[in-house]
C-alpha cells in the first residue's frame, strides 16, 4: 500500500490497519509491484497533486484506492476516491472520515485482503 498524508490522518488510518506500507514523498517514484494508494481529498474534491502525478507513474499497477475526507464537504466527501477509481479502472475500496474509525479499519483490511496482494 502507498499512502500520503498531509494532516496526519491518512498515516494514522495506515498504520492502525498494520499492513505493509510504503508513505508517498517523492510523486516520481516508480514502483513495480500491485499496490492500493490511500490519499485524502483536497480543496473542493481534488486529488492531491502529488498523488496524481505518483498514480500517473504507476498506473499500471493500481489495484484500488482509499480515500479520506470530511462529511462537511458533502458531495466532496472523499471526491478523490471516485475520481481515482473512475479514471483509472479500479475499485473504490473505503471512503473514511479523518483518519478513520476501527470498522473502517476493519473494512480496509478485508477489502485489501479481498484483491490478494501484497505490496509495501
């Protein structure tokens, strides 16, 4: 899994699941195994660039995505997710509020599972 955070909550969700992951610092990286990225939602349902960029990268390998936002948004609750999932094939696995709670976790954990990959 591959994730990144800007307020702490997507790296408090992550780390609670306590599976194998790998934080998103540099949007150029390359990697060459299946993984789920994990992001928030910024502004008005954006991705964040650098997720973007880092999916672009490695589209190839995309198998899912998770996705953190603020009910207070709305519509633009975790807007990133769908766009993620829409433009790139895959599954929208969770959407969680801030950095989530132990069901979400829990949901995380079962849909990962469910795509039967490992990555960190």
């Amino acid at each position: 899994m591959v994730y990144y955070s800007l307020t702490g909550n997507v790296r408090r969700f992550v780390q609670r699941a306590g599976l194998p992951y790998r934080e998103l610092t540099n949007p150029y990286t390359v990697i060459d195994e299946p993984y789920v990225i994990v992001t928030p939602t910024t502004g008005f349902g954006q991705v964040p660039a650098a997720v973007d960029e880092f999916i672009r990268y490695n589209a190839g390998d995309l198998r899912g995505v998770a996705v953190s936002g603020n009910a207070n948004w709305g519509r633009n609750y975790g807007a990133a997710g769908e766009k993620i999932a829409e433009e790139y094939g895959v599954p929208l696995l969770l959407r969680f509020e801030l950095s989530g709670t132990d069901e979400d976790v829990r949901k995380f954990k079962e849909a990962t599972e469910s795509l039967r990959i490992i990555s960190n």
